[in-house]
C-alpha cells in the first residue's frame, strides 16, 4: 500500500477542516476517498469522495484503508468500536470519548497490534511543549514543585452555545470547557507532569451562560512526591489569559504569549536554602528566553504520522489509549464538584458514569429529538 485511502465521518466544523488539508494534498500520501454525515448538504464539497448518510453502509461498502471521526463526543465511543471492529485504522477526533467507562470499552475493542488507533490530540507538535517536556523529562529543571495553568482565553458568547442543539447539554456533549475546550490542555498537562494522587475541583455550572454544564473550573492538584498543581478555565472572562508556569528545584519557566521563558537559578533552590548563610537571600538566576517561533504542524502533523505510522510503522505522536488520561482529569474534576469532596486517582469509572445518566435525566433544558437520539445511539444518527 503506498496510499492510505481515508474516509471521514462526521463533516462539521471540524471534520470539513480534516477534508479539505487531505483534498488540498496537505497530508502526503492520503486520499480522501469517502465522507459520511447524516447532513448530506455538507458532504456536498467533497464530490469526489464517495457520501454516506449512514455509519453502516460507510462501514460496509465504502472504499477505505482508515477512518476518522470527527462527530461529536459520545459517538467517538460507538462509532470508534464499529471502525475498530470493521478492522480499519482509526483516528479519532479529542475528547476519545465523553467519559472513563466509555473510553475503557473503546481501548478494548482496540485488539490488534497491526491496527493503528490515534488520536487527534494536535497540540503535541507545538514546539513550545516539546521544548517544556524535554525539560521535564530530561530532568533539566530538577523537581517540580508547583505548576499553575490558567486559560481563560476560551471566551464564547450565547450564540456560541446555541449554534447547536446538542452543544452545551449532558446528553448532547457530556460536558462543557473540560469536554470541549480544554481536551488538549489536559492532554499536554498529564502528557508533561503525569497524573495526580488527588485533586479537588469547583466546577461552576451555567456561571456566565444560559447552559446546565460547566463554563468556569478551578482545581487543585497533589501529587506523590509533594507536588501541587493549580489547573484554571472558563469561557466566560474577557480578555482571558493563557499562562503556564512551573516552578521546580533549577528555575522557573513561563510560558505565555508566545513567548517561553527560563529563569535558571545558578543552583538548586533547596541547597541554596539549606547553606547560604544569608537571612534574606535568594539564589542568583539569569533569565534564558528560548527563541522559539510557530506553533508546529498540529492538526496536519497529526495526520501525515498517522498515515506514517499506516504506511511506515512510524510511532504515533498521540496513541488513542493515551486519550483516557485527560478524561481521567476532567472527570475527576467534575465528581469532585458533584460529591464536593477530594478525589483520588484513579477514579471509579462506575461512579462517574451513575452522575453522568442522572444529570441527563434530570436535565430541565427542553432536548429536541435529534439530541435524544445521539444520547440513545450515537452510531446511527449524530450532529
């Protein structure tokens, strides 16, 4: 095989991005040979891919070597299983699924090791947290100490919210910034700092919009060894900030507006502390602003190392399985919310879930039909 032949399913906002890069030859080496979405309007500029306007006949008759899916939440579990088990190469858009439990049983019908299963976590080719990860891992900043992640830079407004019936709502889309917005951010945190031992969050539900899931979050986190982690989002500020910083034994690193700064103490803090006989001193730094310019291939790169990793072999940047530890944070931030106690980690899956199905069942927002049936079966009808 030297080409992949790659059908998409699920043509909206995001989907038709993924179908035009591969129908603009911006993926080498991939051919957009069919579309499926029960919208058949949106297939329509994609003529030469063969359209689907059913999951199952796209699975049973079209042409392809891989899928991706590109619908909304619940239906990357459904449909994921249908392609896996359909035995195609499958890439699937963030969050892998709505929750733990439905991400446990999508990693399980994963069973092949010639199969290749990605996700579309993209923000892992920006070279500012390759650079912040090397640091990390290679041990160049000593210990972590604290880290604080704020990104409010996610305002939306009501029309936003209202620009789908599904978007918003436990049924529809299973949550709100943690779900839609902040996949990627949780994604880059545990893919750098690891997971927690506990944490304990304030989700605010409907703060600043007319909606039953949460728009503000606030969450502390502990780990093992003594680190602690301050994790903050909201669509609802404006102008908002996307700063991470981390403070750990050899400096402090910032990243914010582009910019990565490094301010390198000239030795580790705690043995400064422990032997400079001065009261008030601190230990000398001198300040290193790493030059770094982009933010990388993201939503391309993804996909050109999922077909490389179809064709060549190459390791996945983002393996799917990899996806059920940003769930495992914005889960756990939310049943911390709910039972409004500290959580450890890892969660009860089951638990969860049980707080899932009650707040859609006790949702007092009017549900249109479509958004009942993509609660019920998300693999025959989706937005």
């Amino acid at each position: 095989m030297e080409t992949v032949r790659l059908g998409i399913i699920g043509i909206g906002s995001m989907g038709s991005v993924h179908a035009q890069n591969i129908t603009a030859g911006k993926i080498p080496r991939c051919e957009l040979t069919a579309v499926c979405d029960p919208k058949t309007d949106r297939m329509q500029p994609f003529s030469s891919a063969e359209p689907f306007d059913s999951v199952d006949d796209f699975l049973r008759r079209s042409k392809t070597d891989a899928v991706l899916i590109a619908t909304p939440h619940y239906a990357h579990t459904t449909i994921g299983i249908q392609a896996l088990e359909s035995g195609r190469h499958v890439m699937v858009e963030k969050p892998i699924s709505v929750h733990k439990a439905d991400a446990e049983r999508l990693i399980a019908a994963h069973r092949r090791p010639d199969q290749v299963f990605a996700a579309m976590f993209n923000q892992r080719t920006d070279p500012f947290f390759l650079k912040l990860r090397r640091l990390v891992k290679s041990g160049e900043l000593g210990a972590i100490r604290r880290v604080n992640w704020t990104i409010t830079n996610w305002f939306r407004t009501d029309a936003y919210y209202q620009s789908s019936d599904w978007r918003a709502t436990w049924a529809g889309e299973g949550g709100g910034v943690l779900l839609n917005q902040c996949p990627h951010n949780l994604d880059l945190y545990q893919w750098i700092f690891g997971l927690p031992a506990t944490v304990r969050a304030f989700c605010h539900f409907g703060r600043y919009h007319n909606i039953e899931v949460e728009d503000d979050v606030t969450a502390y986190l502990e780990y093992p060894d003594g680190m602690t982690a301050v994790f903050i989002a909201s669509t609802g500020e404006a102008p908002g900030t996307n700063r991470l910083e981390v403070a750990a034994e050899n400096g402090r690193v910032v990243i914010e507006n582009d910019q990565f700064l490094f301010i390198r103490n000239e030795g580790p803090m705690s043995e400064f502390a422990r032997t400079d006989p001065g009261r008030f001193s601190v230990p000398p730094v001198w300040e290193v602003k790493i030059p770094i310019e982009g933010h990388g291939p993201q939503h391309n790169g993804i996909l050109a190392n999922f077909v490389a990793a179809i064709l060549d072999r190459t390791p996945l940047i983002a393996p799917a399985e990899e996806g059920i530890n940003s769930l495992e944070l914005a889960n756990a931030f939310l049943l911390s919310t709910l039972e409004d106690r500290t959580i450890q980690l890892p969660i009860d899956p089951v638990l969860y879930e049980k707080h899932l199905h009650k707040l859609i069942s006790s949702s007092t927002l009017k549900k249109p039909k479509v958004v009942k049936e993509v609660s019920d079966d998300m693999s025959k009808s989706f937005r």
